[in-house]
C-alpha cells in the first residue's frame, strides 16, 4: 500500500475520500491537526471521539463547508483542494449530506424538503420529481408523512427525513453527522440499520461521525478514534475496538478522559494505516 | 515592557478587526447585490419577502400613521393657532410627514416587525446549519435567502412610506379640521400648492436608503449569528439596535445633503 503523498500522480483511486495532513485553525485553537485519512468505496468509514474534538470541523471540510488552512483533499483520487467555486459545486454533487441536528427546512413540508434539491437545481418535470421523492419517502419508512411539517414529527423521522434529503440526488458519497444524536437506543438501532441497508443496496461510500459506541460499531467498517483534533487510532473495525489504548478504552467506558492520562505520553498500538 | 507595549498592541489588534468586519459588512452587501442582478432569477422568493416585509405590514403602518398624523394635527393647530395661520396646518402636517416621519417612522417599524424577523429567521437558519444544507445542495445561500429580501425592502420601504404619508395627512385632517375646526379647503389647497416634487423626492430616497439599510444589517447579524443557545436572540437584538441607530443617523445625513 502506498502512503499518500501530496503529488497528484499516480492516486489510487480505490478510495472515495483521501485526506491528507490537512489542518484547520479557528483564531489560535488548532481543531484539525495534520489529519491524515482514507475512506474506502464501497464501505462505512465511522469517526468516533469525544464531543468537540473536531469530528464535525472534519466532515465539513470533506465537501468544502469548510476550508483548511493546509493539508490536500482528494475526491476519486481528484484533487480538489484549490478548486474553484464553480468547480465545487460539479464536486459536490457527488456528495449527500446528513447534519447533525437534521437541517430540514423548517417553513417547508416533509414532502418539500427532500424536493427541495430537485426543484430548485433540476428542471424535472413535476410528475417526476413527485415519483422521486415518494419512493425516497417509502426506502426509508416515511409514506404518508408528507404534508407534515419538520416540527410536527418526531426526532426519529426528522432523521430519516434528512436521510431522504441527502440521497434524493443519488450521490456517491454520504456524509453522516451524528444521525442518532438524540434518540433512543431503539430508534437509534433502526437509524444505524437504515443507513446500513442504504448503504449496501446503493453501494455507498460512506462517512459516519458518531459518538454511540459501541452501537456505531455493527455497521461500521473502517474505524477512526478522533482525539484533540488528531486521528488516535484507524483501522478494521475489528482491530481498533480491541486496540489497547488508555484513553480509546476511556472513551469507549464513558469515562471523562483525564488530562494527566494524556500526560503519561502513551503511545497508541495502531497507528493510521497508511504511515 | 510588556505592560507598555500590551494596551497598543490591543488596540492596534480592535483596529484590525473593526476594519475587517466592516470590510466583511461591505463585501456581504455587494454579494448580495451581485447575486440579485446575476441568474438563476427566482422572482417567486421576492415576492415572497415583498408579502412578508411590505404586504404584512400594512395594516401596521396604517395604524402609526393615523395615530401619528392625529397628533401632528393637534399639535400642529394650537402652535399654528398662536399666529394665526391655521390655514397652514395641510401644508405643515404634509411637510413634516412626506420629508421626515415618514420614512422614519415608517422604517423603525418596519424594522421592528419585518427586520427583527428576518434577522431572527436567518440566525436560526444558520445556528441549525440549514444555511450549509443550502450550501451543500450547491444553492448559494446569499442569493438564496439575502438578495430577495434586500430586493423586496427596496420595493416595500417606498411603498410602506407612501401608504404612511397619506395615512397621516388623512388623520391630520381628522383631528386639525374635524374636531378642532381648522379650515377645510385650505388644508388639501395648501398641500397642493406648497408640496413640492423635491419634498416628495426626498422622502423618496430616504425610504430607499433605510430600506436598504434594514435589509442588509438585518440579513448580516442574522446570517452571522453564533452556534450557540443564545445566538439568535443576541443577533435580533443586535440587527434591531443597529438598524434603529442607522436610520436615525442616515436621515440627518440625509437631510442635510438633501436639503
Ligand atoms: N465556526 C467555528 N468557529 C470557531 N470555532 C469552531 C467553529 N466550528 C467549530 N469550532 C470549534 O472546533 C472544535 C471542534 O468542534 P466540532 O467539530 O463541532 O466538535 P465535534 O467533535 O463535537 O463535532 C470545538 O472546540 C469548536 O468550538
Ligand atoms: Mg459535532
């Protein structure tokens, strides 16, 4: 396997997303430093770690919402780090996105919310468009909410809203912030299935931010542990969740990590594959 | 040293940042205005705000105006009473009204209602990143959310003015000649012969430039509103406030250049 490099030559293109060293700042605090990862296509990459380690500052620069202030990104093996605006926009078709707190439209219906991107983007016919959004509606479990508005249904199916929303425009890639957030372990259980069967049936590349571990665990396929702005830990899902890692293990019990831990210098067993 | 050198490096550090942020202010303006003029054109979300800023506050405007106009024919009759010019009372309501409290008032209104709103509505839409969603799905939210709302408080604040300027002669006329018993004739004559078209201009331009004014303040604090619990009620305060101070100091501006 050949390490990522900042050259454009010779990129693999086996993965959907690359990053490579990339790092953001706001004002003096460092939120992404030197962060280096891969997303295979085809699979669920699943970042996990703290609240505010940095894990949402990194899916928004995935599709642009955010810049960095170094480092390269690579879509397909395209580097698209310097891209134009009007470049992006070609970009980020490729991309649906579920956000943290759902994002639907609050002054539109379940049913305007997923048209939303075909309407305002396409020149489909409305028969069409309506076709589309119906059968967005039924993949995620959703007939007959149409006409309600976000606030009127629960959490659970403002998620799977959003959910339809994100690949009413069949994109490649699926960015997924947190989308259990607030749920109940039941719901959050039929969420994590949802995306799975999502995933798999339209053959996906997917990031996953979450931090409902272990749950997240059962679907994921590759694993990253995000800690203070730094990947700690990446590998199959299987390796990282028995790495033998003091603040990993904190993490994963629930534990306040304490900063004297992090002071014994401990060094994590599984370094980012790629290194 | 460093106790001599710190309170200069602060304020040369306030100096940056005030000149950045207004530099940010301006250049959210002229986006707003480029994506107004640029296609795609979606004329149905203008009209959509001209309905939300102008149409919805009419029934206000109206209310103000009368109530405003009642006491300027009040006042205006025992001041004008003393000199024995009663028969100037049309004119001086008219005056005061179409140059200055109209597009005023008629503004800070407006502000109050339609502006607290729209920096509210987009603090919101920013804080429950609904903005990014816009982003994501490749639709630029300047031209999404801002551009229709400066365009429709281009075309609402002349309008509202115009509405609050008759309103107010029609209830100086109710109170000045209805119930203290000033001349008729002379109070619609007077305005007829003593108003001029640069009178009316004036008002005209000042109702522009608030409505502007409203628009892009309210829009910028919304737009810029901090993710966090108290984000959007800080901007709504803050777009109120500042939009309310504008107003005041661009009228006396105004006037005098106009004058
Ligand atoms: N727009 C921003 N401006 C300044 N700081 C930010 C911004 N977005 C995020 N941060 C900071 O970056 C850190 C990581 O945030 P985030 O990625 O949202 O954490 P999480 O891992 O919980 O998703 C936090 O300390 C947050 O305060
Ligand atoms: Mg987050």
């Amino acid at each position: 396997m050949t390490s990522p490099s900042a050259d454009n030559a010779n990129r693999s293109t086996d993965y959907a997303i690359e990053v490579w060293e990339l790092t953001r700042r706001f004002g003096s605090q460092v939120v992404l430093d030197r962060v280096t990862l891969r997303c295979p296509r085809g699979l669920i990459t699943t970042i996990v770690g703290p609240s505010g380690c940095g894990k949402t500052v990194l899916l928004k620069h995935l599709n642009f919402l955010l810049r960095p202030n170094s480092g390269k990104i690579f879509i397909d093996g395209e580097d698209v780090t310097s891209l134009s605006w009007r470049e992006l926009d070609r970009v980020r078709q490729k991309f649906g996105m579920l956000f943290q707190a759902g994002a639907l439209f609050d002054s539109l219906t379940v049913f305007e919310n997923v048209a939303f991107p075909l309407v305002e983007r396409t020149r489909l016919p409305r028969s069409e468009i309506e076709r589309r959004v119906r059968e967005k509606l039924a993949a995620v479990g959703l007939e007959g909410a149409e006409h309600k508005y976000p606030s009127e249904i629960s959490g659970g199916m403002q998620k799977r809203v959003a959910l339809a929303r994100a690949l009413i425009q069949d994109p490649q890639i699926l960015l997924l912030d947190e989308p259990t957030t607030g749920l109940d372990p039941t719901r959050s259980g039929a969420i994590h299935n949802l995306i799975r069967q999502t995933q798999q049936r339209l053959g996906l590349s997917a990031v996953l931010v979450s931090h409902d571990v272990p749950q997240v665990f059962h679907i994921s396929d590759k694993v990253a542990f995000m800690y203070k702005g730094k990947i700690r830990l990446y590998g199959d899902v299987g390796d990282v969740t028995h790495a033998d890692d003091p603040i990993f293990k904190a993490f994963l019990a629930g534990e306040e990590i304490a900063e004297d831990e992090e002071s014994l210098q401990t060094k994590p067993t599984l370094r980012v594959e790629a290194r | 040293m460093n106790f001599l050198t710190e309170p200069i490096r602060l304020l040369g550090a306030q100096t940056i940042e005030s000149v950045a942020a207004l530099g940010r202010f301006g250049i959210f303006l002229a986006m707003a205005a480029a994506y107004a003029i640029l296609p795609p054109y979606k004329p149905r979300l203008a009209i959509r705000q001209i309905r939300l800023i102008g149409a919805d506050s009419v029934f206000l405007i109206t209310l103000i105006a009368w109530a405003t106009g009642m006491v300027l024919g009040l006042q205006g009759y025992n001041t004008l009473r003393r000199f024995g010019s009663e028969a100037a009372l049309g004119t001086v309501v008219a005056l005061v009204l179409v140059r200055e409290l109209g597009p005023v008032l008629a503004a800070l209104m407006v502000t109050a209602r339609a502006g607290s709103a729209m920096a509210a509505e987009l603090g919101s839409m920013q804080v429950t990143e609904q903005v990014d969603a816009l982003t994501v799905m490749a639709i630029n939210p300047i031209q999404y959310l801002v551009s229709p709302r400066i365009v429709a408080a281009l075309i609402s604040f002349p309008l509202l003015t115009a509405i609050f300027d008759v309103v107010g002669i029609f209830g100086g006329y109710a109170v000045g000649v209805g119930l203290m018993g000033a001349p008729a004739a002379s109070y619609f004559n007077g305005i007829v012969d003593n108003l001029t078209p640069h009178d009316v201009a004036t008002g005209l331009w000042k109702s522009l430039v608030f409505g502007l004014t409203v628009a892009w303040v309210c829009c910028y604090k919304g737009y810029h509103a901090a993710r966090m619990a108290t984000g959007v009620s800080q901007a709504t305060t803050e777009a109120v406030v500042l939009s309310s101070v504008l107003i005041l100091l661009w009228d006396y501006f105004l006037t005098s250049v106009l004058l």
